[in-house]
C-alpha cells in the first residue's frame, strides 16, 4: 500500500515518522494492561499520537486506512460505555483490541515497506519528467522519438531522463484514441498506448524506452504511476495532473518537471509551485477577416 506524501513533505522524514508508528503500535500489541479498559485507553493514545504525527505528512485517505479506520470508529464508541469487569465483556473488548492492532501492525508494515521501495526506485540519478496528453499528441516527434533531454535543456547530455506517466495519462490518451475529433490525434493516442503496451509487459515498472539514440545519448526510461488505493481523483484532470505531480516530487525527493503545450494546464501546474516547461508551436497567420 503506497501512501501519498502531502505536498512539500519531506520523504526522510515520513519514512522516519512511520517506522516510529511502526514501532509504537508493535510495542502496544504486546503491551498488558491489568484491565480491557486500560488496553482500550492506550490503544486511543497510540491514535491520537499518530494523527497528530502524520497529519500534515500524508493524504487524509491514506490516514483513514492506517489509523483512523472502522475499528477505530467502534473502539472509540465503546470507551466509556463498555465497563463491565465481567469475564464476558473484559473477553469481547480484548479481542476487538487485538483484531485492530493487528490490523494496524499488518498495515504499517506493508505502507512502510511500499514507501521504501517506492523511494529507492526513485532515488535513481537523472532528471524526472511527467509529459501531459497534449505533448503526446501535439508534438512533432512521437514518443519514441522526443528528446525529452533536449526539452528540458540537461545539464549533461549523457545523464539519463526517467519519464513518468500517471495513469490518468494513460485514461486520457485512451478516450482519444476512439473519440478524437481528428485522424492525427486518435493515431497518436492509439500509437502511444501501443508503445507503453509493448514496454511495459507487466503493466508496471520501470522499462527503457530509448538508449543511446541521436540527437543526444542519453537514456530514456519511462514508468506509469498508478494511483494508491483509495485515491479519489480531482474533478479537473489538470488538476488531477499537479496533484500526483506533487507527491511523486516528494516521494523522488527533487524536481520534477513537468511537459505541456496547454495554457491551462502550465497555468495550473506554475500556481502549485512546480517547474513546468511550456511548449508551442507556429499558431500561423491571422485569419483575414469576411
């Protein structure tokens, strides 16, 4: 389970907040309490600390399923009214206890484990770029051809370029395929769509796209970054676009730049702080008017 950094967290700092509610909630599931009542408190106090810790690092979704979870709904409804010492009741409340801390160490230790290996991916040298639909669709050259170093002016031509495309990408050049007003468009889509289908056998990962090819030696890798489970898309998808552009930017811990030839889009993306490059085209001569 991948977590979404909040904008402008920090991912050392995430991975070092969650290994210690990690630790914390494994140290509580071995805890005894003389009573189901005190297990109950302390599980509470575990909540509130690790709300307060995560809060301002990761999505509210993502910390509705660590912490604040339907067990933890029916726990806190049970403080103060489930005071029974009796055999019965003190039995029923530990084991729900039980259940959810499990739960809870089970879920910590796979977000972590995610978050890990998701910033080892991305820890890799070279500068990372996220292309809109349009520079997809518009530009001259198709996608195995963009010299995506000479777009965005590399330092040094020989560091590779790692190419990420959100799958809300791969949704909209999907709809164009079947639905573009023009030929060129749908044929794009369509081609683009095939090349990811051809590089990416397994429908993730990373794969290369393009080595050691004119004008520039640089190698080019891509990878789609799907959304994380529970992920509640924006209405807009340009605002969509900047939202996943901004916490891939925190997961990879450096600038992400992104592509566009739409005004819209660049307008959006600059207002949200990112690095965007816009791209144009010869508009033509004014229409002469009737």
């Amino acid at each position: 389970m991948l977590i979404t950094p909040v904008p402008g967290a920090s991912r050392e700092q995430l991975q070092k907040t969650m290994q210690e509610q990690h630790v914390a909630v494994l140290n509580l599931r071995g805890a005894h309490h003389s009573s189901a009542q005190g297990s109950l408190g302390a599980y509470l106090e575990w909540t509130a600390n690790a709300v307060q810790h995560l809060a301002n690092q990761i999505s509210p979704a993502d910390l509705d399923r660590l912490v604040l979870t339907s067990g933890y709904s029916r726990l806190l409804a049970a403080f103060g009214t489930v005071t029974g010492l009796d055999i019965a009741s003190q039995r029923a409340l530990r084991t729900l206890i039980s259940l959810e801390l499990q739960q809870r160490v089970a879920a910590f230790e796979a977000a972590r484990r995610a978050l890990d290996e998701q910033i080892a991916r991305w820890s890799r040298l070279g500068a990372f770029v996220i292309a809109d639909t349009s520079v997809y669709i518009e530009h001259d050259d198709k996608l195995e051809a963009l010299d995506l170093a000479g777009i965005i002016d590399a330092e040094d031509e020989l560091a590779p370029v790692h190419l990420l495309v959100p799958i809300v990408v791969v949704d909209e050049l999907n709809g164009l395929k079947d639905k573009a007003d023009k030929p060129h468009k749908r044929w794009r889509a369509g081609y683009t769509l095939g090349v990811f289908d051809r590089i990416f056998p397994k429908g993730s990962g990373a794969a290369v796209l393009r080595a050691d090819k004119p004008p520039r030696p640089a190698e080019i890798s891509a990878e789609i970054v799907f959304d994380p489970p529970g992920h509640v898309r924006l209405p807009i998808n340009d605002d969509e676009l900047v939202d996943r552009t901004l916490a891939i930017q925190s997961l990879a811990g450096r600038t992400v730049t992104l592509l566009t030839f739409d005004t819209h889009q660049s307008t959006r993306a600059r207002a949200a702080g990112l690095t965007v490059i816009k791209l144009t085209k010869p508009i033509g001569d004014e229409p002469k008017r009737r």
